[in-house]
C-alpha cells in the first residue's frame, strides 16, 4: 500500500493510498511515528446506518489498525465526505467510456503502424520519418494517458500498490472531466480540510497542523485539490451552479468527529461548517 507526504501553506499532510479491499498497511501506524501527526481525515459517510454497517463489515477488519491507534492516542479523526448519487456513478461510467476508447484505439492504431514499419523498413524521406513518428508516437502517448484512469484502477485493485507518477497522471486524466464521484468528492474534502479543520487545529495546537489523510486510491487527486485551493473552487463553482447533481447533499455542509470509546463502541458528533451557502 502506497502513501505520500506533501504540505500546503495551512498544514502538512501524509495521504495514504488505501485499497478498500486489502488491509490498511502504513509505517505511520506505528506508535513512533503515528504519535507525531495531530488528527486523521477518513473516507467515510456521515450517518448512524452507515457506520453500523460499516462496524460489522470486513471494511472495519480491514482498517482495524488504524481504529486501534486512535483508540490508543485519542487523537480527533474526522469525516466530511459525500455519497455519489445512483445518476452520479452513472455518470462516472460513461465519462470513462469515451476516454478509455480514444485511449485503446491510440495506442493499437499507433502500435500497429510502428509495429509494420519496423518490419517492412518502408523508405522515408527525412521530412516523412520525422512525421510519421511524430504522428505515432502521439497516438501511443495520447492513448496511454487517456486511458491511463482504467489502468490505475485495475493496476492498484490488483497490486494494492499506487506508484506516484501513476496517482498523478491519474489525477490530471481525471481532472479534464471532473466527475461527482471522484473530483467533486475531492473537492469537497478538500474544502472542508483546508478551511475547517486546519484552522481548527491550527487555534487549537498553535502551530501547523499535520493529517493523516486516509482515502481511496482513486482519489489521488486529492492532493491537487488540496494544494490548489482555485481548483477546487473551481470544480465546486460548477457543480453549485448546477445545483450539485450526482451527489447526496445530505450531509455536503457538515464536518463529523468520530469518536471511539475504550472498548470500542463509536460516537458521531456532526458540526455545520457553513462552507457552501
């Protein structure tokens, strides 16, 4: 399981890449390194009904490491996502579909020719070489990064391993069409991070706050949202004026503190942060 350390002016960040499906496995966990960070920002859903399945499911076992350390440390853990809509994972398909055809096509049309050039050595003048390789090689880069956002997805399901220059192409495929179920839920997060919690944080410890960060790995882009405050204004200003379709604006204002007892029973304390009026 991949992780990233980066910071932004308000706060220092660690940004564990999870795979739902596999066990959160991170050094950070660790007493020595976990007692250093001041609050951890979890991917999850607001409601009593969603965290009372999500204590009798294998996703708690698979995140048990990380219920334990807080267990431990007392140290705030906080929730501020969204759920996707059923139009809204909808919506995140077939904005895939396009890219990841354009994408195939690009790399087999592209491969195929530099595939029949080499081995039937056609005579180029210089002009002609130069074109020819410059228009394939297009193709095979272009195609690559199109469908660069199924790759990741199949590569980390598989691997549980998310290579940085892969997160980050990752995030800039999925930036040119920001969909509600990815760039729109960072953006959100993003938001309520940077101007909620930190600065809570910030009055609190009287220093820079640093987070643990801990999201699926598709939202790698999280860490663009983060750092770049007009980008996810950006986003957000779209789907506001839209009236935010694709998600459930339930809970879209709302920062919950999830609080763990000693024997492990779980509290939900949900605040109104009047980010999106």
């Amino acid at each position: 399981m991949s992780s990233i350390d980066y910071f932004t002016e308000k706060a220092e960040y660690r940004q564990i890449y999870a795979v739902h499906t596999m066990p959160l496995d991170d050094e950070i966990f660790k007493e020595i390194y976990f007692d250093s960070m001041d609050a951890v920002v979890l991917e999850g859903y607001h409601s009593e009904e969603w965290f009372e399945k999500l204590w009798q499911s294998q996703l708690k076992k698979n995140e048990e490491v990380l219920f334990q350390v807080i267990q431990r440390t007392g140290k705030p853990i906080y929730i501020v996502d969204v759920l996707t809509t059923r139009g809204g994972r909808g919506f995140e398909q077939v904005a895939t579909i396009l890219p990841d055809f354009l994408g195939f096509y690009g790399l087999l049309n592209g491969g195929l020719k530099i595939g029949k050039q080499i081995r039937e050595e056609y005579e180029m003048t210089r002009r002609e070489f130069f074109k020819f390789w410059g228009v394939q090689t297009a193709k095979v880069a272009g195609g690559a990064y199109l469908g660069s956002h199924s790759f990741h997805q199949y590569y980390t399901m598989h691997t549980g391993d998310n290579p940085e220059w892969l997160a980050r192409v990752n995030s800039s495929r999925m930036h040119i069409i920001p969909t509600p179920q990815f760039e729109l839920r960072n953006a959100i997060t993003a938001r309520k991070i940077e101007e909620y919690i930190v600065p809570e944080l910030e009055q609190k410890l009287n220093r820079k706050p640093r987070l643990v960060l801990v999201y699926g790995a598709g939202h790698s882009g999280l860490k663009e949202d983060l750092q770049y405050p007009q980008l996810r204004d950006r986003v957000i200003e779209l789907y506001a004026g839209m009236g935010f379709p694709g998600i459930d604006r339930t809970y879209l204002d709302t920062v919950t503190n999830l609080i763990i007892s000693e024997n492990g029973e779980y509290l939900l304390r949900h605040r109104e942060a009047n980010l999106f009026k």
